[in-house]
C-alpha cells in the first residue's frame, strides 16, 4: 500500500509569508529591524521553508524543492548579511552590491513565475509580486530612492498576505474536502497541443 503524504507547502507559503510581512513593515517605514525579523528569518522564514523543500523532494515534486529550499536559504543568507559586518567578520555590503543580490533574486523569481503559468491563480499572484518585490527593491538600492523602498514595502505585504491565503486556502479546502477559499484552478486544455504548450 501506497504510503499517503501530508501536503508540505502550507507550512512553507506561511512561513514565506509571515517572515515576508514582518519585513516588508519595515521596508514600509513602520518599524526597525529588530529580533523579530531577524528570528523569524532564520526559523519560520528560513528554517520551515528548507524543511519543506526537502519534503517536497521526497514527493518527487522539483519545483516545491527548488522554490521552498531557495527562499529558506535566502532568508539565512539575508539575515547573515545583516549580522555578520556586526560581528566584525566582514565589512558592510554597499547598498549597490545588495541591489545585484536582490535583481538576482527577481530573475530567480522571475522564471519560477513562469513555471505557475499552468498553476492556479493564487501562485501566479504570489510569484509574480514577489518578483515586483525583489525588482523595485534593488532598484532602490541602486539608485538611493528612498520612496521606492516605501512601496516596495506595500507590495512585499502584498506579497506576504497573498502567499498566507493560499497556505490557508489548501488547508481548508482539503480539510472539507471542498472549496472553501478558491485557489483560481486552471482551466482544462481545450486540446493535447494546448496542453503541452501551456506545461512547457
């Protein structure tokens, strides 16, 4: 018998989302960086989310294991450029190398977007603003515009709340065996040449 595996990616899109909202409040202006976003980068944000890549990969599934896997460690690596010129260990990066950083970030985003094009409409939502996200912020740190970064902080909230709702909507919907919050499920293929096309 077929052993029946528990659906990881809830966990992964709150801890993706929740860590996202706390920082993007700051991005907003609202707050500080504190301890707050710093834990919740290395634990929920970054721990939960390596977790459930490798979750994902004993599901055979190599989107979740690239996507869930990168973003925890993307999480670690920020909060290590954070803390270590803290430490003494490195210098501070200048604003215009961790704008590099972050337009790498985007194209990375970016061409995961691509792969939720045969997807629902929640993670076509969630990766396409994430992508915004990290675009405008580098774009900040490029070029210094400090209301860039304000915005980008609204959209990253955006982002955050986007990627808690679908992480609820997958609990609720399996829990009920029914659609409680609707995912915007793709629509069938018209024919097997549209299919594959839209797969690609």
């Amino acid at each position: 018998m077929q052993n029946k595996y528990a659906n990881p990616a809830p966990l992964g899109l709150c801890g993706f989302g929740m860590t996202t909202i706390l920082l993007n409040l700051h991005n907003a202006g609202l707050f500080e960086i504190s301890a707050v976003i710093l834990a919740m980068g290395l634990c929920y944000g970054g721990m939960a989310q390596v977790l459930v890549g490798m979750m994902e990969f004993r599901r055979g599934n190599t989107f979740g294991t690239l996507a869930f896997t990168s973003y925890g460690l993307f999480w670690w690596s920020l909060v290590l450029i954070w803390v270590l010129p803290k430490t003494g260990v490195t210098a501070a990066t200048p604003a215009e190398f961790v704008g590099w950083y972050l337009l790498l970030w985007g194209i990375f985003t970016l061409c995961l977007f691509f792969g939720t094009l045969n997807g629902t409409r929640a993670a076509q939502f969630v990766f396409g603003s994430l992508t915004t996200l990290f675009f405008m912020l580098a774009y900040k740190d490029f070029t210094g515009n400090h209301a860039v970064g304000i915005m980008a902080g609204y959209v990253g909230i955006i982002c955050g709340a986007s990627a808690i709702y679908e992480a609820i909507a997958l609990v609720l919907n399996e829990k009920y065996g029914r659609t409680v919050l609707p995912l915007g499920e793709p629509k069938p293929a018209r024919s097997h040449a549209l299919n594959n096309t839209v797969a690609a």
